[in-house]
C-alpha cells in the first residue's frame, strides 16, 4: 500500500480490517496480519535489481 502507519491507520480502522479478514478466513484459514511501512517504490523498477522476497524465519 505504500502509506505511512498515520495513514494506514486514518484510512484502514480495525473494524475494517477485521471485516476483511473475517471474510477471507472463511474462505481460505485464519489470516494474521502484517503491515510494513519500510517498503521501496521506484519510477522505473527495470533500472534497479534488489533482492525481492528475502526468507525470513520466524
């Protein structure tokens, strides 16, 4: 979404959010919700290589 944590919360509330994933639980298994606000966008993503997903462990 590339927002920041202000206003992903002024535009997203937890009543939403919970909507949201109630429905998609239904459909597919419980979601667990993760937000990142260190995200990169770039005007031109074929002039730039960066490591895409990394894997994390938990």
């Amino acid at each position: 979404m590339n927002d920041t944590e202000e206003g992903m919360r002024r535009h997203w509330n937890d009543k939403r959010w919970e909507h949201m994933e109630r429905y998609i639980g239904r459909i597919f298994t419980p979601l667990q919700r993760i937000c990142a606000f260190n995200t990169y966008q770039f005007k031109d993503y074929n002039a730039y290589k960066t490591n895409g997903f990394l894997s994390v462990s938990p």
